[in-house]
C-alpha cells in the first residue's frame, strides 16, 4: 500500500512539473498578481508577499506588498533597500494600515528587505536559482523575520513551480 502511495504521488508531481508555467492568482488581481508571478525583475515580491501571508485571509495578505508599491511608487530593490524602519511604518500605516497587524509586520517587511539586501545580494531569487532541494528553500524562508512553516511552504511550492528546473524534483 505504501508502496503503491509513493508511486501515485511521483507519477502527480511529474505531471505537474512537466505541464508549462501558468500565473498563480495570488490576489485575484492582475496587476498585482503579474508583480508577484514576475520571479525574474521581482523575486523580493514574491518572498515578502509570503511573509505578509499571515493572520489574514491571504488574497489580503498578498495585497500588502502590491499596495506598498502603490505608495511608494515603485517595488524595485535598490529603492526598497534605502527605506528606513520608519519609512517602511509610515507606508505601511498611512493612509491607513495595510495588514490588520501592520506594526508587526513592518518589522517582518523591513527586516525581509535587509536579509535579502544581506544574506542574498540584493537578489531574492537566490533563495531558489542554484537548483537547491525543496527542503532548503523551506529552511532558507524559516530564517527570515515571520518565516513560519507555512509561507515557507508556501514559498518553496510556488518558486519551484514558478521558475522551470528551479528545485531539485
């Protein structure tokens, strides 16, 4: 029986692996979902919308990094990477709050920015590019500031569907 499991659940993984790439709704918006389905301009969208995956239904949670964008203006590193503690609260709360605990999270976003900046280069896609295990993404998202089980899961599910021959099968 076990036996005859594992069989299956290959057999459904290489399908799934084998059929081309299609745009993961996210968000249910276009334009925010083409920022975090975007892996080769935006890789760092994608790694802070699935730590802002938290607490809250998750097409919101997602919202959170498209609508810091929108109040920032732009979601390219290098201008992220300049962002304070305080600057990243003050988009974060004002207008009005962007995640239902946006406090906590701007810590979660600004030191998500800071491991990337530091750890990664400056290239979020590093997390996945060099071809590593599922299981290594898991560990590598842990490490972020907020990285619990699940958005690490998360993040290894979808960069390794999202980017072909990203993770070891």
């Amino acid at each position: 029986m076990e036996e005859q499991i594992k069989v299956r659940l290959l057999k459904r993984g290489t399908e799934l692996l084998s059929k081309p790439y299609e745009k993961v709704p996210f968000t249910k918006q276009d334009d925010a979902d083409e920022l975090f389905n975007d892996l080769s301009n935006y890789p760092h969208a994608f790694v802070l919308g699935c730590l802002m995956n938290r607490r809250m239904p998750a097409e919101k949670a997602w919202m959170v990094s498209y609508n810091f964008k929108l109040r920032l203006g732009t979601f390219e590193f290098a201008d992220l990477q300049k962002l304070s503690l305080e600057d990243v609260e003050s988009f974060m709360m004002n207008p009005t709050p962007l995640h239902r605990y946006s406090k906590d999270m701007t810590k979660v976003f600004y030191s998500a920015i800071q491991r990337i900046s530091l750890e990664y280069s400056g290239d979020a896609s590093a997390i996945w590019s060099s071809t590593p295990s599922s299981a290594a993404i898991v560990r590598r998202f842990l490490k972020f500031h907020g990285g619990g089980a699940e958005n690490s899961y998360n993040g290894s599910k979808y960069s390794c569907s999202g980017v072909q021959d990203s993770c070891k099968r």
